[in-house]
C-alpha cells in the first residue's frame, strides 16, 4: 500500500545517506556511548561495554511495540495511522506515567538494529504516514544506525521525534537533517516540579534550549494534505493544581519559538503509577483548569491550538 501523501516529499536523511553524513553520525553518536553523555544526565558510563546510567539501559536495544497507532494528533494519524516504535525505558522518571510498565519496567524485546530498520519498513509498507519513536533519547546511536540500514532500503517517510523534552542540544544537532518532525512534551515551566515529579534537576532550563534547538531545525509545523511532514509539535499535559505551570510555557512558546508554533493542549491526565503518593496529583483536572489553560495559550497569541474536544468543555 503507498502512503496517503500525494505530493513529493523527500526526507533529508535520503541526501544525508548519499552524502555518507548518516556513516559518519553513527560512528560519532557510538562513540558517545563509551561516556555517555546522550542526554542531559550526562551519566559517563560505557554503555558500549553493558554500564547503565540513569536509563538503566547498556548496550541492549529494547522495543516494547510496533504498530500503526490511530490516537495520536489527526495530522500524525491521516487515514492510514502513525507508525508507532515504542522504545523501553526512560530518562526520566515521572511518577505519573501512563507507560510505566515500559518506561520503568522496560516491558519489551531485545532486538537487533536490523529489526528496528525492518520494522521501520515494516509500517512504511502497510501505509503509515511516520515512524513514530516514541521515548527514543537514551537509544538515538542504534536508531540513526537503523534509519541508515532502512534508507538504502527503501524508507522514505518523515521520522517523529516523540520524546519528554528532556534532550541534549548536542545530540539533538546530531540529528539535524534526520529528524523531520520533533514532539517533544513540554511537562512543566519550573525546576522544582521538574525535580519533584520527574526526578530532574533543570528541566524547565533543559527544555528550552532543546526546543529552542528543534525549531532551528524544523521550523514550524508543515501539515500537506491533512497529514504533518516536517516541523515541531509540543504537547502541553494540563496538570491538577496548576503544576505544569501552563502560563509560562505558552508565553516561552509565543515569544521565543513562534506564534505559529502547534501546540498540542491535552486534557487527558489520570493518576497512574506512583501519582496517588502525592496528594496534589491524585486526581484528573477540571474542566475550569483545561479551559484556564487554553485560555492562556489564546491570550499568547498561539493560534495553532489542538484541544481535547472530547472532554467536553468547548
Ligand atoms: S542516555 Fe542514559 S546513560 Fe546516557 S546520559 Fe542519558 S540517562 Fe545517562
């Protein structure tokens, strides 16, 4: 089955390929992992040799699914789905994951960078408009080595960067050219909470920059067709009691990103995992905080807002 966009769109990684600079990421991006320093935790172990930072992942790969996913933004999803990777584990530590069976518990399969390109082909054969990886930042050396693997195979659609926020600006420009859409979440505009929830020192600090990063990259969203291509996509989770700290985020996005920015507002929070140990957050929001939070994004001037009609308030 071909894939529903209709009109010529041709990834970067494809040149990236031909020019050899995909070789020569890999080799750099695998170095890195003798002392890693791929995130912001910049835990300096060796990986290569089965160390496990604050990952808790060495060398290993592991996957916990693949499929066309049909919940994801509508300009993700198109008529065909996007086509989900979910990596295991996490450099981060949310007490409030939804995933956390794969994120803390690295539910999942062991496999080999060449069963990550097949699978990558995999759902580029059955019609998905991406390859969604999702939780990809403490697994970025073996990923660009699959992308490498598949390209001369045939892979041909954009790449989604789908991760929490929580990225290095370094290995981020190790993936300038690769990546076509960047999503990274956008969880909370203050240091404390970042520490207190996701067990984070600097996230707020850390966020920034990386976004700020992204869209030097990608620029704006670019939707053809109803389906995304190329550009960034923040989600914004909307927490009890104003813990995402909405008002600043939508104010870094309107005046150092761009107005343009698409800005995904979601509504669907729910007490998972460990969230029930602290009070403040055992509990889903209110319809008055979601709407409070929407609010703030308009009075920014963010005019590309996806909002969780679903739940009913607007
Ligand atoms: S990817 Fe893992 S080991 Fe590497 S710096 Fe991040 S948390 Fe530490």
């Amino acid at each position: 089955m071909k894939t529903l966009i209709s009109f010529k769109y041709e990834p970067r990684y494809v040149e990236l390929n031909e020019k050899g600079i995909l070789r020569d990421r890999v080799e750099i991006l695998r170095q890195i992992l003798n002392d890693c320093t791929l995130c912001p935790r910049n835990c300096h172990v060796n990986r290569n040799l089965g160390r496990k930072g604050k990952c808790r992942v060495g060398k290993e790969l592991i996957i916990s699914g693949v499929h066309p996913h049909f919940g994801e933004e509508n300009c993700l999803v198109g008529t065909n789905g996007s086509g989900t990777i979910f990596f295991a584990s996490c450099n981060m530590n949310c007490i409030y994951c939804q995933n956390y069976e794969i994120s803390r518990f690295k539910r999942g399969e062991i496999v080999t960078v060449e069963t990550l390109a097949e699978s990558m082909l995999f759902l580029q054969r059955i019609g998905c408009h991406n390859i969604n990886l999702v939780t990809p930042t403490h697994y970025v050396p073996q990923i660009v080595e699959a992308i490498e693997i598949a390209v001369k195979k045939g892979l041909r659609i954009p790449i989604v960067y789908n991760c929490g926020g929580y990225e290095s600006v370094e290995t981020l420009k190790l993936l300038d050219g690769i990546i076509d859409i960047y999503m990274p979440d956008i969880k909370y505009s203050d240091n404390f909470y970042g520490l207190r929830y996701s067990g984070v020192p600097d996230y707020w600090d850390v966020v920034r920059e990386a976004v700020k990063e992204m869209w030097r990259q990608v620029g704006d969203l670019k939707i053809v067709d109803g389906v995304a291509v190329k550009g960034l996509l923040v989600r914004h989770l909307v927490l009890p009691n104003n813990i995402a700290g909405s008002e600043k985020v939508f104010e870094f996005l309107a005046n150092e990103i761009s107005k343009n920015t698409y800005v995904n507002i979601m509504a669907q929070y729910r007490p998972c995992f460990n969230a029930y140990l602290k009070p403040e957050l055992a509990r889903r929001i209110t319809p008055q905080e979601y709407s409070e939070a929407v609010k703030l994004a308009i009075k920014f001037g963010l005019s590309r807002i996806e909002i969780s009609s679903w739940y009913g308030i607007f």
